[in-house]
C-alpha cells in the first residue's frame, strides 16, 4: 500500500509569522509527500512561503531525517534543483484494528507504505484478553518495520459510552464499558496511543491512501461486524462531540422491522446492512467458514444467502445515501472496510437509480457512490494513519485554496 502522486488537490497555505512554524513544517511535508519530490523554488511557490523559511523548514525536516535529499534534477538550463522525498526510514506509525471478531495490525513507514500486518482472530473480546493480544501483535509489528517508531492508533467499534448501545450485542466489544482503552493499551505497548471509532479511521486511511486522496469532503460507509459512517470534512475528520458522529448502523430505516443485535431496538440499518447479518444468515444456511476469501468465493458462485443480503442491504443503503447527501452536501459517498471489493461494488450497482437528493445535480465530477481503493486493511491503516495525519498534515482550520500545480 504506497501514497499516490496527486497533481491537483486541495492544499493548506503556508504562513509566514514564526508563531506558524509548526503548521508550515506540516505543510511542507504533506506537499513533499503528495508530489513524490519537489525542490525548494517549487515548495515556495506552492505553499506561498518565502524561499529562506522553505530553505529553513526542509533543511531541519532532513536533520530529523523526515525528508531525504535526491540529487539534481535537470529541467533546462542553468544549475538542476536539489530535489527532496519524504524519508520512507525516517520513522512508522502502528495501526490496530479491535473489532469484534478479530485484530488487524499493520506498521506504515513514513512515505505510507505498509512494511507488516497481522491478522489474528478473536474468540475472547474481555480486555484482559484482547490486551494480551494487543501486546504481542504490537511488539511484532514494530519488529518488523525496521524504523523508529512515531505513534501507534487504535480503532474500535463505537459507540462509545453510550447507556444501551456500548459493550452490547455481537457487533462491539463486551467488557469495555467505563474502562479507559487508551491508557490501558498505551501501558500495553509502551508508548502512548491514539483511540479512535474505526469508521472515523477508515475515512481516514482512505483520505490518506484510497479514493479519496484528491476529495476533501466525502463520507465513507465502513463495514465493520456492523456498520458506521465516517466523515471527512474540508480534509480532516469530523468526530462530533464525543467521538460517535456517524452511528448510522442504528439509524432507523425500518420501523417496527428486525431487532438490532446490538442496541435492541426494532428496524436499525444494522439489522439489514451489516457483515455481522451476512454471517448470521450463511450461518444458518450451513456455511460456517465466512472469512474474507470465502464470501469472495460465495459470490463469484452466486450463493443465494449471499445475492440476498447484497439485495437486502442496497434496498436500505439506497435511502441512507440520499438522506447523508441531503444532510451533509459531500462529494461523494464512498463503501468500503471488511468486505470484498467485488460485494461492494455489485451492493452500488443493486442500489440502482438512487433517490433524489441535493447530490442529483448533472454536472457532478464525482459519481454519487464510489468503492473505496484502501481494501480490507481500511480500518487499520486509518489507525496507522491517525499519527501520521498529526506530523504530515497541516491542521485543516487554517487550510485556504487550492494548488493544482503540475510539477514538471
């Protein structure tokens, strides 16, 4: 999983007051890594900084060995720029997936691409467990990317701390409820971690790494065991005041309809939508292995467990695309997380003509629904992500225009 060369994007300007030379040092290094390379006449001129605090700023990002020097690169006459790349061993950040039924973790260099993963599944969710887990797998990981580490981030299923909805049913993680997850798996691990919902850091691995690289403003429908929304708002994400904006899994989208295996209440997209309701039903129906590579293989054969739900879920997704794109204005909606892409893909085709909605209009760049580009890993690398959207992205409330530079 490699960081893509953009050449058009929405970017943040930087300031030239001292009291901003932490949100400059972001800028320049999200630029750097968003073009690949760059010289310092070319940085100064995308970022509006002056040519001295460019020089300034990239000469001490190399001192920390966050960016590298490349060598010259001829463009024309007169002497070729010095060019510089993000370091892919100036550092890694450790992403943890803790979902219901299993761990993901993965360890990111700095330039974004993926140097280990693991998978372990989950038959026992209590905190001493996953704990222990947690440690190891961590310890692995960090083993193994070959780089010091610069943060680690941990996704969970929400909500959090909501009375009713929080360590109940089979879609979240019992025992947790009241318990400080983030100083637990900090002293788990050594090193102080970042929580974060995993639709939240879903949308953001995606942001950094999948299809919506070049969107500022999109949501993205996470399929976890269950189902959540992820938004991300003028190119950072939004959270809501306590960390659950986005539970669309218990929007009501059929009243008086099926119970919610979580919350209990009657007719939740959950109890429709959701990877937890697929293997509930190929359970039943006798298929009892439903990991990843088999539910591919159930759909290329066009199991009728499977074909159902794909038609159950897009008959109640179709109505939550709309109401989202009335709601909230964005780009586009994006469907990705913990299932194969191909199921994803047919679940928009069976959506059909969707509702209308303020996203109908006829001169859109981006169609109304779009498959995320992350895969499976999408939860973890958006916990991988959460630090290093800290050190390389400028902070969004000062972002201003948009570069669509080509680097030549």
């Amino acid at each position: 999983m490699t960081l893509h060369t953009m050449e058009a994007y929405p970017v943040a300007i930087g300031k030239n007051p001292e009291r901003s030379r932490e949100h400059n040092r972001r800028v320049v290094l999200d630029i750097v890594r968003r073009h690949g390379s760059l010289g310092r006449a070319q940085l100064a001129k995308i970022t509006h900084l002056t040519p001295q605090a460019v020089a300034n700023i990239v000469d001490e990002l190399v001192g920390e060995k966050l960016l590298k020097e490349l060598g010259r690169r001829r463009t024309g006459r007169g002497q070729p720029p010095i060019q510089f790349a993000v370091n892919p061993d100036g550092g890694a950040t450790i992403g943890v997936e803790i979902a219901a039924d299993h761990m993901v973790t993965v360890g990111l260099d700095l330039a974004g691409i993926l140097r280990a993963h693991r998978v372990t599944p989950l038959t026992d969710t209590s905190p001493k467990a996953i704990l222990k887990t947690f440690s190891t797998d961590h310890a692995a990981v960090a083993d193994q990317v070959g780089c010091r580490l610069l943060g680690t981030g941990v996704v969970m299923p929400g909500p959090f701390e909501i009375d009713g909805m929080t360590s109940v049913g089979p879609t979240t993680l019992s025992g947790w409820n009241g318990i400080d997850a983030r100083q637990m798996l900090s002293e788990a691990c050594g090193q102080q971690v970042v929580v974060e919902n995993d639709a939240t850091a879903a949308a953001v691995g995606e942001r950094l790494f999948g299809a919506g690289q070049s969107i500022p403003n999109f949501c993205m429908i996470y399929f976890g065991v269950g189902i959540g929304l992820g938004m991300i708002h003028d190119g950072a994400p939004y959270r809501g005041a306590f960390g659950n904006a986005g539970e669309i899994g218990h929007v009501t989208v059929s009243p008086r309809g099926r119970a919610c295996p979580s919350c209990g209440q009657k007719g939740c997209l959950e109890a429709y939508a959701s990877v937890y309701v697929l293997k509930e039903r190929l359970g039943q129906a006798g298929i009892a292995n439903t990991e990843l590579d088999n539910l591919e293989s159930l759909f290329k054969t066009l199991d009728p467990t499977v074909i159902d739900w794909i038609d159950d879920a897009a008959a109640h997704l179709a109505p939550m695309i709309a109401m989202l794109e009335n709601i909230l204005d964005p780009q586009t909606i994006i469907l990705g997380g913990a299932l194969p892409e191909a199921i994803i893909t047919s679940i928009i085709q069976r959506m059909g003509t969707l509702p209308t909605s303020v996203g109908s209009h006829r001169q859109r760049e981006l169609p109304r629904v779009m498959t995320g580009k992350s895969g499976q890993l999408t939860a973890a690398l958006g916990a991988a992500a959460l630090p290093l959207f800290d050190i390389v992205t400028p902070k969004l409330e000062t972002s201003l225009g948009t570069a669509a530079a080509v680097i030549d």
